[in-house]
C-alpha cells in the first residue's frame, strides 16, 4: 500500500530523529499543524512543500510518494557516477566529490541501504582522523554528525547482517575517534563473542551434508583467509598500540611474526602475496618506524630495503597467472594476488614518508630514494 504524505512526514521525521515541536520550528508552523499532517487530517500548503523536503534533505518526489527506494538499477547508475568522480592518486577532494554526490541520490532514495553504505564507508574515510591520507579535517565533523544518521537508517532498513555489522564497525570508529565512548560501547556491544562463524564457514556445514565436497573444500579456504586477512589487521593495531606505550620490541615481535607466519603459508611459492600490505601500513615500513623509534637505524633501513625490493621486485613479477600453491588456500581463483598497491600508499609514499625523515642524510636510504627514482 502506497504511504502518504503525511506517513511519508511521519517516517521521514522520525528518521532524522526530530519531534514535531522541533520539524514545527524548523518550518515556522506550529506542532499543531505537523500533527494535523502526519494525521493525515490535513496537508501542507503547496508553499510549504519545498521547505518539508529541505529539512528532511530529500527531493519533493519523496515527499509526494513518486519515487521508490530500491530503483536498483537507478541507484547503481548514481553510485557509478559518484565512483566516476575519484582519480589517480586518490585524494580527500575528489573523496568529497564523490561523497556529495551519493548524498545527492540519497534525496531521491533516502533509505536504499546501498547508497547508505556507500555513504558511509566514504564518510568513514574522509572523517577518521587516523586515515591521514584522505581525512578532510574541514568537513570532517559534519561528516561524522551525518554518518551517525545513514548508520542508524542501515541499522534499521538493511536485511542483510554484514552490512548492519559495518554500520556498528563504521560507528564505533568514528564515536571513538570522536571521544563519545558511550555510544562507541554500545554500538561494540552489538557484536557476537564469537567471529568464527562466519558466511563460508555456514557454506561448509551444508556443503559437506550435500556432500558437495569440492564447494566444502572452497568455503573452508575462503574462512581461512577471512581470518588471516583479519589476524594481520589486529596485528597492525596490536603493534601500534604497543609502539604507543614505546614497547618496541614487543610491537617489533608482533609484526615479525605475522611475516613469518606468511613466509610459512606461501612457503611453496616462490614471490609471496602482497598481503603484507595492509590498509593501516605496510609492514615492513612499520617495522622500519618501530626499530627507528627504538634507536637501531640499521635494523629501520633492513626493512625499508626489503619493503623496496619487495615492491620493485617481487612484486613486478606477480600477473594474472600467479597462483598460491599451498592447500589451505590453493582453491580460491582470485585475491591473494591482486594489486593492492595502487589501492594504499605507493612505493615512494612509502619511503619518503615524514617518520623517516631522521634517515635522509643516510646513505643507505639515499640509495634507496635513488633506486625508486630511476
């Protein structure tokens, strides 16, 4: 049944978290009247449309009932243009651009949970402060104030778990980041004790009762590497947080065993997967930062060197036809060896980075410059 104006008000009020007392005075009407329409015992003026969908930050289609929220293929034509819009190297402006424009289609389909995340996860990068590359300290506030918004309409409209789990994540990032630690606990306390369970793993319990061994064998793969990905991810704060409280070697430790634990894995091949680049830092240059923090710059520049023959080397070698070998993950077509560089800091990003400013009189790291300049 097709909702009216007045439930359209209703639900659109709500949303946004305003009482009528409140859209009244936004709107110079009294509650009287925002009742009457909501009621729907009486309408808005004609005059009075306009400003109702500025408020609500939506297009007067909405308020008229004209446009849906799950066009799909309307939707995805707005998120295509709003991809458009970002270049090569990616930087917070056109980050912005982008984000403005998902808003844009967001007053035409004010609570499709697709344009909502793709809101949010832009929103996320251009607000958290730690995300130094992208963060747009400008409009970052506001960002974050709106993020909350689009989180709470996910949370409320989507279907799909991950996705409400993202929002939660998204959340307690940008609460904590922000100092609203309340609201970070509660949006953490939204989390299951336990992540192993998670789509593959589901995918291995029927498979294997269908028998479908070979899909059993593939979902199993596919679980071991969402936890290895996420192992590596907790690694990096693990040994952040350790470098905070200037436990060097411990944070060292940490980072070096995660190394290993790769070198382990990919023993049977001979260029290892470019896993080692994670979104929070690529390991080798955080083990570089930790050891130079720690006093040893020689033991900084040992890793710096392998960070750059890693990514001049190696790396160069990796194409289409680079498969893992090792059974755990032997099964999976594509990932381990996609190019991730381009997606985080490149090579000279990385080395030329401020925390290593301390090395430019180095020799070893002036050959190292050189060596990436050619």
């Amino acid at each position: 049944m097709k909702e009216t104006m007045g439930q359209i008000i209703r639900r659109l009020r709500k949303e946004r978290n305003l009482t009528q007392e409140e859209l009244a005075e936004q709107l110079g009407v009294t509650f009287q009247a925002v009742s009457k329409w909501e009621n729907d015992t009486g309408m808005p003026d004609i005059s009075q449309v306009v400003p109702i969908a500025h408020v609500f930050g939506v297009s007067t289609d909405v308020l008229f009932g004209t446009f849906g929220t799950n066009d799909t293929e309307e939707v995805w034509k707005i998120i295509n243009y709003a991809q458009s819009l970002l270049s090569r190297p990616l930087t917070a402006a056109n980050l912005l651009e982008k984000y403005y424009a998902l808003q844009e289609g967001l007053k035409l389909y004010p609570n499709n949970t697709v344009l909502l995340l793709h809101c949010l996860e832009t929103g996320i990068a251009l607000s958290y402060p730690e995300n130094e590359e992208l963060y747009d300290a400008e409009h970052a506030e506001e960002i974050y104030r709106e993020c909350i918004r689009y989180a709470d309409l996910m949370i409320s409209y989507s279907q799909n778990v991950s996705d409400i789990m993202r929002a939660h994540m998204i959340m307690v990032s940008l609460h904590s980041a922000y100092g609203n630690f309340e609201k970070a606990n509660f949006h953490a306390e939204q989390f299951p004790h336990r992540a192993d369970f998670n789509i593959h793993v589901m995918y291995a319990y029927y498979t294997h009762w269908k028998k479908d061994y070979e899909r059993e064998s593939q979902s199993c793969q596919y679980g071991f590497l969402h936890y290895l990905e996420g192992m590596l991810n907790i690694n990096v704060r693990l040994a952040k947080s350790y470098m905070l409280q200037e436990k060097y070697k411990d944070a060292a430790s940490v980072l070096e065993t995660s190394i290993e634990l790769i070198r382990c894995i990919f023993k049977d091949n001979e260029v290892l997967p470019p896993i080692h680049h994670r979104e929070h830092g690529d390991l080798y240059a955080l083990l570089a930062e930790i050891y130079l923090k720690a006093g040893d710059s020689d033991k900084a520049l040992s890793y710096l060197e392998k960070m750059v023959n890693y990514d001049l080397n190696d790396y160069a070698t990796i194409d289409s036809n680079t498969k893992t070998k090792t059974p755990l993950l032997n099964l999976i077509p594509h990932g381990l060896y996609r190019k991730r560089i381009d997606r985080y800091q490149n090579l000279v990003t990385k080395l030329t980075d401020p925390r290593f400013d301390s090395l430019r009189i180095n020799e070893r790291y002036q050959m190292l410059i050189n060596l990436v300049n050619e």
